[in-house]
C-alpha cells in the first residue's frame, strides 16, 4: 500500500512516527514486544499503519462508515462500532484513544473507561491523549472542535483511575520528540524545553502547590494499568 501521499489513507508522517515512538517508549516494559494492540477512533489511520509497520496484531474501531470503508479497502483491520460491548474481553495487551476521551459526554467518561478496561487482559495497558484541561494552553485544541463535550485534567482522571479501580502509571504532557526532525527542531527543543520546565515549577508554586499540574503541556498522556 502506498502512503506516501499525505492525502491518503494510512499516510504516516515521519513527525507522527518520531511521536508515537516517544508515547510508546512509556508503555514498552509493560507490553509484550508484538503486542495485540486496539485503537479506538483511528480517525486517518496514522497509528494503524504505526503498527502494521511493526508487525503488530492492530485493530481500529470507529463510528464513521466511511473511514471504515477506506481502512478496509486499503487492507487494515478494522470494525465499525458505536460502543465496545461486541469486542472479547481479555483479548488485547494495549488500548490506544488517541483524542477520543475529550467526545465523550461527562456522565459517560467512567462507564467508557471500564468499556476500555474490560477489554485489557490482565495487566494490560491503555493509553491515551486529550487536550490538557488544566491549562489553558490546552483550550485552543479543546475549544477547536464542536464535538469536545468535557475538559479533562489531572483531578478527572485520578477520580477516573480510582473509580474504575486501575493502576495509574502514568500522567504527562504529550511527548515532542527531540531527535530525527531536523537541526531546527532539535535547537528549538532544546531552547524551549528549560523555559518550559521553569515555567511550570514557577506556576505550580503560585497556583497549584497542592495539586501539580503539568501548565506548559498542549495535551496530556495518561496510562492506566488493569
């Protein structure tokens, strides 16, 4: 399959290679290395091919026909479905949502997550991505979408993490990868990354002493542990 049109599907940029290498690096020793892998919402399908790359047994689930018609017409394995309930439990090491938790209504964030969980076999992983609801860095990609229903920070999703009784290994902002971009992305990275930590120990004294919170991140990464 051809994806090297960034118009088609499956299309994966070396941008959004070098980022999705970084947010798995996060999860690699609690994954096996040919890990069965679900990701659901797979929008274009630059996560699928991440993982068709590696080997990996990857699944897509998404609600719009139409990317299901295009993923399957290009050979990638794909369901369409508007809840999890049809999918075996037990059944995959890792749960991907990349930008998902931010569509689902506030009363429904917890039942999803235990829709995810009960999917995960028994240390299994799920990780995912939303606009950082505790900054308002986050409300540019937060407020971009007339289809974000709820703003989610770290308080959500320790409530979340508790609630739906997993481990919570980790909560960051979203990985930006410093290497493999190109002479100006590594000394930009490397100018802003210093600036950015001294900004957030400077607004975590002021304002959140109690509750740190990642200020300076775009969006957050979370991952949960069964």
């Amino acid at each position: 399959m051809q994806t090297n049109n960034i118009d088609s599907f499956g299309f994966l940029s070396k941008k959004l290679a070098r980022y999705y290498e970084a947010e798995m690096a996060c999860v690699k020793s609690y994954i096996p290395k040919s890990p069965k892998v679900l990701e659901v919402g797979y929008g274009r399908g630059s996560f699928l091919q991440y993982g068709k790359q590696r080997l990996w047994d990857i699944t897509g689930v998404e609600i719009n026909q139409d990317l299901v018609d295009e993923a399957k017409a290009n050979n990638y394995n794909v369901i369409a479905a508007r809840d999890l309930n049809g999918l075996k439990a037990n059944d995959f090491d890792l749960v991907c949502a990349f930008d998902v938790f931010e569509h689902i209504d506030a009363e429904e964030i917890h039942d999803y997550v235990i829709s995810l969980k009960r999917l995960l076999k028994p240390g299994g992983i799920i990780l995912a991505k939303f606009p950082n609801g505790d900054s308002p860095l986050g409300m540019p990609n937060q407020n971009g979408d007339l289809t974000h229903k709820i703003a989610i920070g770290s308080g959500i999703i320790h409530d979340l993490a508790k609630s739906s009784n997993m481990h919570l290994v980790l909560l960051k902002g979203n990985a930006e990868p410093f290497l493999g971009l190109g002479l100006i992305n590594f000394i930009y990275r490397l100018i802003i990354y210093p600036t950015r930590f001294v900004l957030n120990i400077l607004f975590n004294m002021i304002f959140s002493a109690n509750n740190r919170v990642n200020f300076c991140a775009s969006n957050l990464v979370v991952v949960l542990k069964k």
